[in-house]
C-alpha cells in the first residue's frame, strides 16, 4: 500500500506546476520531505516548476496583523471621543490652558494617545514576533545550505535505501 501511494507520488506531481512547503524546522530534517522535493525537481525540469517555502509562522504573522490593526482602530473609534474629544476635556482645556499651549498640548495629547496607547505596546509584541520569524528564516537559509542527506530522519532503513536509490538514477548521486 506504501508503495502504491509513493508510485502516484509521481503522477501527482507531474499535472502540478507549483509547489508549495509548508515549511517548520523540522522539515528538511525528514527524509520522505525532501524526497518530495526531489521527486518534485525531478519531474519539472523541462517544465519551469515552482516551489514556493511559506513558513508556517507566516500565516499567524498575518492574522496577528490584522487583529493588531483591528484593535488600534477599535481604540481610536472608541476612546478618541470618549477621551480625548469629550466635552469634558474640551472645557478642562479650554478653563486650564492657556490659549497659547492649546494646540502643542493637543499635539502632544494625540500623539501620545496614538502613539504610546494604540501602536508601542501591540507593537512590542508585533515586533517580537517579526523577530521570532527572522530566526525561522535564517534556520530555513542554514538547512538549505547545509543539508546532507546522512542526516536526514527516516523511520525505516528500507526506506531510505530505497530514496537514495530513486536520487541517484534521478541525479546521478545523492
């Protein structure tokens, strides 16, 4: 049955025009991915055959966006008014403030409402994040690098003789 499933592999493989890894650091560490990949190559090289790796972190990296830019406009649609442009601070400036400093305090209010409130402290933890995804990267560019098939994890040694077998008619060697 396994190997039913790894012979219309290549079936598969021929009708599609894109690959796409969902890739996590584990996977140029398995064996049966990268015969994937290989089989993938193998096939499409008459063909300009794309493989595109989308880290699995990307996709909450999106959504963190969205929910980021989500919350700072539900914060300034909903404590602008109640806050910065109620009445009450409306007459508390216009009864305590000089005339003069009117508007570099207002300045400074909104700026520091929108700025320090709405976009530093979610930003933080955006940037955090952007950071963490940096690191999956340059690990992505590290295992593309410096992969070598000897340590590559397979389950069954049958398995693995019978993948160096497919890469060596394929390309010549492994």
């Amino acid at each position: 049955k396994k190997l039913q499933g790894i012979r219309q592999l290549g079936g598969f493989l021929r009708v599609s025009q894109r690959m796409v890894i969902l890739w996590q650091p584990e996977y140029f560490t398995r064996l049966w991915c990268v015969y994937e990949l290989a089989a993938f190559h193998y096939i499409n090289l008459d063909v300009k055959g794309t493989v595109d790796i989308v880290p699995l972190k990307l996709p909450v990296l999106t959504l963190s966006l969205f929910c980021y830019h989500f919350l700072a406009s539900a914060v300034f649609a909903i404590l602008g008014p109640t806050l910065i442009l109620s009445e009450m601070h409306a007459s508390w400036i216009r009864e305590d403030i000089p005339e003069m400093w009117i508007l570099p305090w207002r300045f400074c209010t909104y700026f520091g409402f929108f700025f320090f409130g709405v976009h530093l402290i979610p930003g933080f933890v955006l940037w955090k994040f952007c950071q963490w995804h940096m690191d999956d990267r340059r690990m992505l560019l590290q295992q593309l690098r410096g992969f070598r098939m000897d340590m590559a994890e397979c389950e069954v040694e049958s398995d693995r003789a019978f993948i160096e077998g497919k890469l060596k008619t394929w390309f010549g060697g492994v």
